[in-house]
C-alpha cells in the first residue's frame, strides 16, 4: 500500500480514480508494476527518451548538412532547384493531417470511442501511405533523371531522361540496374501492390470464413494498402504540372531530347506540359543558357502568366522583369550546370572541380539520406501503427490503458516534426 | 543453532527452495531462452560478454606474441603484415563493442538494478531480453566478418581507408550498429527503472552509488550512441552509393567523420569506465565496512562526467588539422573531466582510511583499480595537454594511458564486480586464497604488460605497428611477457569461479557485509527478486550488520527496543531532580 501512495502522489496526481484498482492487477497491467500509473509513466519516459534518441540519430546528418551547406552553398542552392515544392508541400500537408487525426486518435482511446479510434489510425495510415506513393513519384523521378549520390550521378540537362541503352552504353552502368533505373516506380510500387492484393485476398477469405475480427482488421488496412496507390496518382498529376517550368529546358536543350523524351516510360506523364512549355518559351531561351532556365523562378508559377504579358510590346515594366529575372537566374544557378567563370554568388573564388556534376550529388547524397532515412521511419510507423489498428480493433484499450496508442503517437508526431524540418532545409530554403 | 551469539532480533532471508531460485525455477532451454527475468538475462550476458572476451583476449595475445620480435614472430609470410592488422582491429573491435561496453551495465547492471532497486523486474522486461538478442545478433556480424575477409581498419573506422579497403567494412559496421541499438535499449530501460521504480523511501541520494553511475552511463549511452548508429550508417552508404559525406573522393570531408565518430566514442569511454566508478564505489566501502565518504560527491561526480565527457571529442584529433582555436578549447575542456574523477579517487581513498579493510578477493581488485586507475586518469593529462600530445599522438603511450583506463579500470572492475556479486548470482562462494592469488596475478600481469609501453611511446614507438626497430625489442618482449602472466591470471581466475561451482560452499544471504537491497535477499534470489517492497536505509550504514562466525555470514540486527529502561541509572541528571 505503501508503494501505491508513494507512487500516487510522487509522480502522477491526475489519475486517481483508477485508485480502486490497483489490487486487481488487471490484464493489461505488467506483473512488475504496482500500479497503472507506474505502468504508464514508465513507458511515457521510455517513449520519450526512446524519441531522444531519434532526435540525435538524425542530427547526425543535419549536422552533415550544416556543414556542407557551408561548404558548398553553390552546389545546395543549384540542386534544391530540382526538388518538386509542390509535392513536398502537400506531403507537409498529409503528414501534418495525419497527426491531427492520430492525436484524435489517442483522445479517443481515452474516451473508448473504439469505432472511431479504428477509423482514425487508419486514417492516419492512409496518411503515411499517400505521403509514400508521392514520395516514390519523386525518387523514380529523379532517379530516371540520374539525380544520385555522387558515386552515380549522371544527370545532363543536355538529354534529362536518358534511355536504359543510353545508360549502359554513356554511363557504363550495368543493364539491370539501367533497367531500374528508368523504371525504378515499377519497382517501388511492386513490393506494395504485393501488400494490397494480400490484404485483398485476406478481406476475402475473412468474409468467406465468417472470421468477424479478422474481416473488421482487413477491411480498414485494404483501403490503406489503396491508398498508397492515390499517393502515386496524386504525385504524378503534381509531378506533371510540376514539370512545366522544366519543360523550359528540354526545350532550351533543343528538340533533339524531345525524341528521346517520348520513349522513356516511368514517367512520361508530364509530356503534355511539356509540348505546351517548348512552344511558348523556345524562341527566347538560347542554348547556352539551358542551365539557368531550368531553374524554378522566385515567382512561381505565376511566372508563366508574367511572361505571357510581358510579351505585350507595351508592357515594358514586366519585359524588364522577366529580364531581370532571367540574369538573376543565370547567375544564381551558374555554379552546377554553367560555367563557372561568368557566375557570381558572392563568394569570389569557386573552384572549378566543385562544379562537375559528380561532386554536385553530394546535395543528393545528403537529400537521400534524410529522406530516406525519414521513410525508414514512416515505414516503422506504418509497422506500430497496423499493430495498434488490431488492438483497436479488439477493444484492447480502455480510460484507464491507452499508453501504447498514447507512444505511437508522440512517435509519429516526431516523425511528422522531422519533416518538417526536412521540407523548408531541402526544398525551400534557396 | 548457532544464533545464541547473537542478538535476538538477527534477520536472515535464509536460502531459496528449488522452485524460488530464479537459476531452478523453470527449466530448459527455452526457459533461458525466452526468459524476461532480468537476473537470467543478466548471466547470459555475463556468459556472452566473457566469450567475447576471450576471444579479444586470445586476439591480444596473438597482437604480443607477434612482437616478441622486431621483425614480427608470430605471423609470418607475405601477409603477415596484413593479418597483424586486422588482428589488432578485431582486439579492439571485440574488446570495445562487443566487451566493455556491455560488460558491467548490460551483465551486472542487469542482474543488480532492479534487485538493488528492490522492484521486481526493470522497466521493460521485451526490450531488455531483445537488447541480449541484438547483442547476440551484433555479436554473429563480426564473426561472419572475421570469417569473410577479415577487418583492417582499426576499431575506429576512419575514412577514407574505410571507404576504399576491401576487407568487410560493412559487416562490421552493421554489427556496430546493432550492437549500438543494444545499448541504447539497455540505457532507455535503466533509466526508466530508476526513475519509475524505487520502492517508498529511496530518495535519489538513498540509492546504492552502484546505481547513481548506472543512471550517468545509461544518460550517456542514450545520448551518444545514436549518433555512432547515423555515422556508421552514412559510412555504409558512402561505401555502397558514395554519397559525399566522408570520401574526400566525392568531395567528402574524412575529418568530419571523425568528428562525428568521436562524438559518441569520447563519451563511449565514460560508458566504459563509469560503472566501473560504480562497482568500485560499492566494493570499496563495503569491504572497508565504513560509510562512503563523501556520497553527494561521488553521485554528482558521476553526472558531471557524463555531462562535461560531451564536451571533449575533440582531444582525439588534435593533429588531424583542427584550427588552433578549436584544439586550445578542447584541451581546456578536457582538464574540466579530471576533476569529478579525482574527486572519486580521493573519496575512495578517504573511505577506506580509518575502516576496517577486509582483503578479500574484491577488495584485491577495488585497490588495484585505485592504483592502476590513477595512473592511467594522470597520464591522460599529458595527452590532454597539447605541446604533449603532439608528441606522444599515436604511439605506445596511448595505447598504454588507453589500456590503463580500460583494463586497469574497467576490466579490473568489472572482475572485483563478479567476484563481489559471483555469491549472490550463482549462490556458491569460490575460494578466497585462489581468488587473492589470481587478483595478484592479473595485477603484476597488467603493469608488467602496459608499464613498458609508457616507456616506448615516449620514445617515439608508434601504435598499429606489425615490426618495429630492435632498439624498442626489450620492452617489447618485457611487455609480451607481461601480457603472458596476465593472461594466466585471467585465465586463473576463471578457473577458480568455475570451481566454485562445482565444489563451492553454498553462499549466505549477506557473506561481505553489505546493506544494499540486494544482500537482504536470498543468495540466489528468488525470481520475484522481493516479495513485498523491502525496507529501505542508508545503503552505507552498516551499524547493524552482525557477524555470525557460526554460519560465516551477516546478518542484520535490530537495536533492542525498550520503552522503559530496565535498571535505574547512576547518576540522574539535575534537572530531573537527581542529585550527585
């Protein structure tokens, strides 16, 4: 009894009315814990500490790009060009979603809302999903475009989205993993295709076997499987009006990619935008300056409507505009793709070594790594996560034991705030 | 029986039956292999940590026998060279990841915390035993290393060599990495426990000092080793996809690996030696029967180092062309950790003055722990300080200031550890004499082993060497020698724990005289540890502990209680009315 008081008022004051039961030793109550306050407050500073962790297991690598920021800003700002913001701002918006609804979630353990604390994890699954399916729309992307790590990096604005032939024959890469390459969504969306027709024909054989618990853990998880698939789609239609400014240069890089574009398969969505970007912008970019073109305008997208009125002879304030802005950006942009001699960022001397593409992955080593290593994480949520979807659909948690829905969610929430970290130092910051 | 000697409240818990000894209660091997009991756990770390052990040992003494000549003697042909190197990384590799660094938190520190804590179990009994399991698993990679084709690194795995040698880098790291991710677990749980867990009345400046390093070294391992497991990690990515971080190839920068290696490896060593702080601690004053001196003191010592050791990686890269400024600071800051270390030293020292020293065998040990210790903590100042280090960087010296910290301290340590706490896990007692002899075989053993490596580093013998000039090959052989009769002794006290359990007597609740918690169970506990909470006091006040000379062991009195005392006094003091 002792215990129990001390414990009580030592650490935790709020729950007292679970006092009643601490004799019983309910099922859900680890036998070398007194109470379910000592139970819960045990595995609230494990969470914490375990979160911790996480936090220095990736400071690591914000670190690395602190100090290659500062090494290398050049080579930063050039490459961040190449990240789709508009896919990274609504995977910003689904994970932020998806923690709102895991903190409903957790509410509604406490509450024992129990149907609605299924609908709302798998909600924030299906969050976790979508935020997958755009993320693999944007790895294959690049991965076609040869934006990789320093040691394979063999992207050319000359001709972006080079052939498997091309790829063994130029890059001297091995014809499998060519072939992965140009279709590397194929690839990621298999292993996950895999899962929902598995979860499907569970459903199935749930319904077919009467098995009501495993047909109410199925039928949630199938429309999570799903909607990885919605990310995928939602990636490619962002994707493909992401790629209008693109489409600047491969126009400027001259008709000659235009060819080849047509044949390559993993992502050929953006075709339309692309036809519509060569007829309007060809005549004014010149080959030489296919480097700074490529470069998404500080204005955004509302620089295609700017250009299109500054075509208007008498509209000479935005004619200057678009000039300004298009010296601004052949000079911001120089140092990956141009001539390193003609740009000037404010740092006087740049080496001219820095500037090969090779050492201009270094910006995609570290962006693979974080990303990477945050989807590991997404990953490993998505793991806890369907195993408290089958608790919560057992019942398993009532008022008083509803810590592991409680842990799981200041997990996801952490991986949510590395994100979202992630997002502006990657794709914003320029 | 014997207890007419005694007073007549003596307490003694007895011996465990067969069904509540936690070794017997449940048998076979699934019932270890499953087990959540954290005292089973516990002793199959202490039997993995001492396997690895010897394999890191038997690794060393290949490492000595090798230059018994100059030439090299042990390995010969034309790889001889490259086996020397990937010998001496697999010594350290295996002595640090898989040997030290588990060794008294994860072995002892698993048996002891929650017993000495009188809970019945730690925090997170899954997390504890899949903590073993990743060791075990860490464990498999760096034999499947050893068996493929070998490591040659160094423990520390410095890039660029890293990134382009062809022995099995990956491997290895993956172990570390794994091994990581164990000690992380075993931290977060102990850190948990302690707060979460102290039975009524053991306030933070009640618990056993054994249990204030445990909660410093578990801040650390929670705090550091994250980011070897990210490091590691970007390293087998800049092997595997050149990712430009720490290939100066790619344009990487190898110095910042090394600092983001020694960011966890500098306070790695405080995970090394601070629960080694904390067994001597308990050693010292129980064997002393006197109460610590200075407790507050050494608690809060043992936080400052695991606090101030974040602050001084840098002392490990003094020559690897840091700016100035940087080294100055570094150098400055390392000074800062000498202190709450000597103030640890001086507190042992002032416990045991004026206490009533019972040399057995873990005393043996506690003492030359002081010894040994205080050299190796003073020759550190000399690397610390710069103009020195600049000298001395890579040579024998570091090797010996390294070995004198970590086998002098934590190795010897952890051995006063298991003799201390050997009654109390298996239930036998092992023999004194032999044990006092193997203690003073590993003592001479060590410097005679380490002494001469001073001597060589100051003169200039650079580490990592396979051959070296014949002007070094006296004190090279003095020091092969050494690590010979060390070996014996080890080897030698081994045998006396294993006889013990065949032909030892069987071990009283409380056979050294300690008062905390875990001497007022059974020898072995049961595998309820308690059954209620235990009576909580100070862990250091042995007034009422009894000798039982009868049955050879303690026994905790309790002062007669009287309401009314039972002879009228002599004299009555004034006040009250007496008169003289």
């Amino acid at each position: 009894m002792a215990t129990i008081d001390s414990v009580t008022t030592s650490t935790d004051a709020h729950a007292d009315d679970s006092h009643g039961h601490d004799h019983d030793h309910p099922s859900w109550l680890a036998h070398h814990f007194d109470t379910p306050e000592q139970q819960f407050d045990s595995g609230k500073l494990g969470i914490w500490l375990f979160l911790v962790t996480e936090i220095l297991f990736f400071s690591g690598m914000f670190c690395a790009y602190a100090i290659f920021r500062m090494l290398r800003p050049e080579v930063f700002e050039g490459c961040s060009q190449f990240l789709n913001t508009k896919l990274g701002a609504i995977n910003t918006g689904v994970l932020l979603f998806s923690s709102l609804t895991m903190a409903w979630a957790v509410r509604c353990s406490q509450t024992e809302e129990h149907k609605k604390l299924v609908a709302l994890i798998a909600t924030t699954l299906s969050c976790a999903m979508v935020f997958l399916g755009v993320k693999s729309i944007e790895y294959s992307h690049k991965w076609g475009m040869g934006l990789l790590p320093p040691g394979s990096y063999f992207y050319s604005a000359a001709n972006e989205h080079p052939t498997a032939q091309q790829l063994v024959e130029i890059h001297g890469f091995s014809e499998s993993m060519a072939y992965f390459l140009t279709n590397s969504l194929y690839f990621i969306c298999a292993p996950f295709a895999l899962v929902a027709v598995a979860v499907l024909v569970w459903l199935i054989v749930a319904k077919v076997s009467g098995n009501a618990f495993q047909y109410a853990c199925a039928k949630p998880l199938l429309v999570v499987a799903l909607s990885f698939f919605g990310g995928v789609g939602l990636g490619m239609i962002l994707e493909s009006g992401g790629e209008h400014h693109e489409g600047e240069h491969v126009a400027a890089a001259g008709d000659h990619s235009d060819a080849e574009h047509g044949e390559h398969s993993g992502d050929d969505h953006g075709d339309s935008g692309h036809s519509h970007s060569i007829a309007s912008d060809h005549s004014e970019a010149s080959a030489d300056e296919d480097g700074a073109t490529m470069v998404e305008s500080p204005l955004g997208d509302d620089y295609a409507a700017v250009k299109l009125l500054a075509e208007n002879e008498t509209n000479t304030g935005l004619k200057d505009l678009v000039a300004a802005e298009r010296t601004q950006q052949s000079i911001a942009t120089g140092k990956v793709l141009t001539d390193p001699a003609a740009s000037d960022v404010g740092i006087s001397t740049v080496e001219s070594e820095v500037n090969t593409p090779r050492q201009a992955g270094v910006f995609f080593g570290i962006y693979y790594c974080m990303t990477g290593v945050h989807a590991i994480h997404i990953l490993a949520g998505i793991g806890v996560l369907v195993w408290l979807l089958i608790r919560a659909v057992r019942q398993d948690f009532n008022r008083q034991y509803f810590g592991p829905v409680d842990y799981v969610g200041l997990y996801w929430h952490l991986v949510d705030l590395i994100w979202i970290y992630l997002f502006p130092l990657l794709y914003l910051i320029r | 029986m014997s207890n007419a000697t005694l007073p007549a409240g003596a307490r003694d818990p007895g011996y465990p039956t067969e069904r509540e000894n936690y070794l017997t209660n449940s048998s076979g091997i699934l019932s270890w292999m499953f087990t959540l009991d954290h005292k089973r756990i516990g002793l199959m770390y202490l039997i993995g940590v001492m396997s690895a052990f010897a394999v890191g040992g038997l690794l060393a003494l290949a490492i000595r026998l090798h230059l018994l000549d100059p030439n090299g003697w042990m390995f010969s042909g034309a790889e001889a060279n490259n086996i020397y190197n990937q010998v001496f990384t697999l010594h350290g590799a295996i002595m640090v990841f898989l040997f030290i660094i588990p060794s008294i938190p994860a072995a002892l520190g698993n048996f002891l915390v929650p017993v000495m804590l009188g809970a019945k179990d730690v925090g997170f009994p899954r997390l504890n035993l899949s903590s073993f399991y990743l060791w075990v698993f860490g464990a498999l990679f760096f034999v499947t290393a050893l068996f493929s084709s070998g490591l040659d690194t160094g423990w520390t795995f410095y890039t660029p060599y890293s990134t382009t040698t062809d022995t099995s880098v990956i491997l290895a790291t993956l172990g570390a990495f794994i091994l990581g991710f164990s000690s992380i677990f075993t931290g977060l749980n102990f850190i948990v426990t302690i707060n979460t867990m102290r039975p009524p009345g053991m306030t933070w400046f009640k618990m056993p000092l054994f249990l204030w390093a445990t909660y410093a070294t578990s801040i650390i391992q929670v705090l550091a080793t994250p980011v070897l497991g990210i490091t590691l990690l970007l390293l087998i990515a800049e092997r595997t996809m050149h990712i430009g971080i720490f290939d100066p190839e790619f344009n990487g920068d190898p110095v910042t690996y090394q600092h983001f290696f020694w960011f966890y490896s500098h306070p790695a060593v405080y995970i090394m030696i601070l629960p080694a702080f904390g067994i001597i601690s308990e050693l010292i004053s129980v064997h002393s029967h006197k109460h610590i001196f200075g407790y507050r003191f050494i608690a809060y010592s043992s936080i400052a180092i695991a606090l101030l050791g974040f602050l001084v990686w840098g002392h490990h890269m003094f020559t690897a062309g840091m700016s100035s400024l940087t080294t100055i600071v570094f150098s400055a800051l390392t000074f800062t950790v000498s202190v709450p270390s000597a103030i640890k030293v001086f507190n042992w020292l002032a416990t045991m003055y004026k206490g009533s020293i019972s040399l057995t065998t873990p005393m043996c040990y506690a003492i030359s722990f002081i010894f040994l210790f205080t050299i190796g903590g003073l020759t550190g100042l000399f690397l610390g300080t710069l103009a020195t280090d600049l000298h001395l960087h890579d040579t024998y010296f570091v090797v010996a200031h390294f070995h004198y910290v970590m086998v002098g301290g934590t190795l010897i340590a952890f051995l006063g550890g298991v003799f201390h706490w050997w009654p109390k896990m298996v239930g036998k007692l092992y023999n004194e004499t032999h044990g006092r002899i193997a203690a003073l075989l590993v003592f001479l053993g060590f410097n005679g082993t380490f002494l001469p490596q001073f001597v060589l580093g100051s003169r200039g013998m650079p580490r990592r060497y396979a051959t070296y000039d014949p002007e070094f090959a006296f004190l090279h052989q003095l020091s092969t020698f050494g690590a010979l009769l060390l070996g014996v002794g080890l080897l030698y006290a081994f045998v006396v724990l294993m006889v013990s359990l065949v032909k030892g007597r069987r071990a009283p609740a409380n056979p050294w005289g300690g008062v905390t918690l875990e001497w007022q169970c059974t020898s072995p506990p049961p595998y309820y540890n308690f059954e209620r909470p235990p009576v909580v006091g100070d862990p250091y006040d042995f007034h009422n502990l009894e000798w039982d000379a009868e049955n050879e062991r303690y026994v905790t009195t309790e002062p007669e209680r009287k309401l009314v005392p039972e002879s009228t006094p002599e004299e009555v003091p004034v006040h009250a009315g007496g008169q003289k």
